[in-house]
C-alpha cells in the first residue's frame, strides 16, 4: 500500500493497541429508532430553499434510495424575534423544502426555528430546532490575501513553503470560520503524481478517493473582539490538483461549526464513542445552521 494508506493503518493501531475505553457495541434491529433527518442552511441576503428533509434506515435493512426523501412533510421557519410564521413547501425538482413567501427576509444577528412534522415506518414524528444568524461585518480582505497563483509546494528563498492566505475581518461574536475548497479543474490528468503521501493515478478510483481530494475543507477557530481581522492559511495537503481553485470561507453558527466537527468524529483516541451534536429537539438529526460566505480563486501551477 502507499504511504498514505500506511499512515491511515498505523494511526488505527495505536488506537487499538492504546485505547482505554471500553466500548462493546451491540447492534440489531431493536435498536433502531426512526428519526427525521434534515440538512439546510440559512443565509442572510437569501431566500429560504435547499431545506432537505430526509430520513434513517434501519441496518442490515434492503434500502430503496427514493424512499430517503420525505416529501410530505409539514415545515416551517418562525422568526423567532417577530413570532411571524412561514411555510415551507416541498420542491419536486430540487427534492428540497423552500419558502415561497417574500416577506422571509432572513436578516444578520437575528434566530429562526425550524419545525418539521412527519411519518416514518408508520411513526408521527416532530422536531424543532434554533439557530442563530451570524452579525453581519465578515469578508474576505483580498488585498491583503496571498492569493497570487503558486506552483505546487512553492519555497520562498528560505527554504519555507508558501501558501495562500485568506486575510478576513470576522462577524461580530463568531469565532468559526469554515472553508470549503474545490478543485475546479481535478482530473486524472491534472492530479498532483509528485504529493509528499505517495498516491498514484490509479489509487484514485479506489473509495470515491477522487472526490473525496477534490473536495477538501478546513476549520480554525478565531478569537472574538479586539482586532477584527484574522488570517487562514491554506495547507498544500487540501491542494491535489493542478488547475483552479474555488474557496468559499463560512462564517459558521454554532449548530453548523458542531456538525462539522462531530458527524464523522464519533470515537476518541482512548476508543470511548459519543454521539455528534445536532442542536435538535425530539426525534431530529442533522444540521440546520446558519452562515454567512465569501469567496476567492487561486490556481496552482506545474513548475
């Protein structure tokens, strides 16, 4: 196996062989419950839509995957500041819930409830959950980024890599910045062969690994107050390709920074499981947060 592969197998080992917790998991079908799933994010300046309602299955369970969508749900958004209520209707060409109804401004600072009533296996479920909008200040500075296209792992005459910067002034009290960095030219033919982890070409059609190096992110959390500006670098390890870059920096609430740092992290070093944090009440899993975006491009070049 290469290199990166052989990190991924010895990092498990030492979780193995150095857990301390004991953790028997038994599972089967009594332990199945049905739940609401739903995935969206609010943006001020936006209307509503892309609210996608869908739902779990149970293991060891023959899955028809038009069958996860709910499409008759009953949705809707209050604003929790005025009390006004809107709903959501289902949209057959999106598969998503959105609103109608211009007078759903979403605005910066303010909160939202989402309420989503539905069946699944014969079972009336409900859900709420809040989230609150980032106040409005945050924005990429692209002059005082490093954005100026590099060829891949580039030195400066010290030795030291450079890299590209995102410099940007920070929403008031939001401390969680999230970039989304896509490879807008990843191809077979534009794949980095010299990488520092030793993946080839033909790994890349092993476990969807070339979406997954496509689409790369980044988390760091900041302070709040004092100088609004911070600066986020982008590590080479998130670049695979040759080509062109979209990054779009999220200015994150609570309820979408904690579902990108736990939905896929549920065991610590020490072997102990938790479950991720989805900000929901009753019988809801996912993520329905809020955000505020700007976006940059830069480009790798071959040497």
């Amino acid at each position: 196996m290469k290199k990166y592969i052989q990190y991924l197998m010895i990092a498990t080992l030492i979780t193995l062989t150095t857990g301390c917790g004991d953790v028997p998991v038994s599972v089967d079908e009594n332990t199945y419950e049905p739940k609401i799933v739903v995935d969206g994010i609010i943006m001020p300046g936006h209307r509503v839509e892309n609210i996608r309602i869908t739902r779990n299955f149970a293991l060891n369970r023959d899955i028809d995957f038009t069958d996860f969508l709910i499409t008759d749900a009953t949705v809707g958004i209050t604003d929790l500041g005025s009390g006004d209520e809107y709903p959501l209707s289902y949209n057959a060409l999106t598969g998503a819930y959105e609103s109608d109804d211009d007078n759903l401004i979403i605005e910066y600072g303010k909160q939202y409830q989402l309420s989503v009533q539905a069946t699944v296996d014969g079972k009336n479920l409900s859900t709420t959950t809040v989230t609150t909008v980032p106040r409005d200040g945050f924005s990429i500075r692209e002059a005082d980024s490093k954005l100026t296209p590099l060829t891949y792992r580039e030195r400066d005459e010290s030795g030291s890599l450079k890299l590209f910067t995102l410099a940007f002034d920070r929403s008031i009290d939001t401390d969680s910045y999230i970039a989304s960095i896509v490879a807008l030219d990843a191809s077979k033919e534009s794949f980095v062969i010299d990488n520092p982890f030793e993946i080839e070409v033909e790994d890349l059609d092993e476990d969807n690994l070339f979406g997954l190096l496509q689409h790369q992110s980044q988390w760091m959390q900041t302070q709040t107050g004092g100088d609004n500006l911070s600066k986020l670098e982008i590590l080479w390890f998130t670049l695979w390709f040759y080509g062109r870059y979209r990054i779009i920096l999220y200015a994150a609430d609570e309820n979408l920074k904690d579902y990108f740092l736990t939905h896929k992290n549920i065991q610590d070093i020490d072997g102990n499981l938790w479950e991720p944090k989805f900000h929901f009440e009753g019988d809801g899993i996912g993520v329905f947060g809020a955000a505020l975006t700007d976006t940059v491009f830069v480009e790798v070049l071959k040497e």
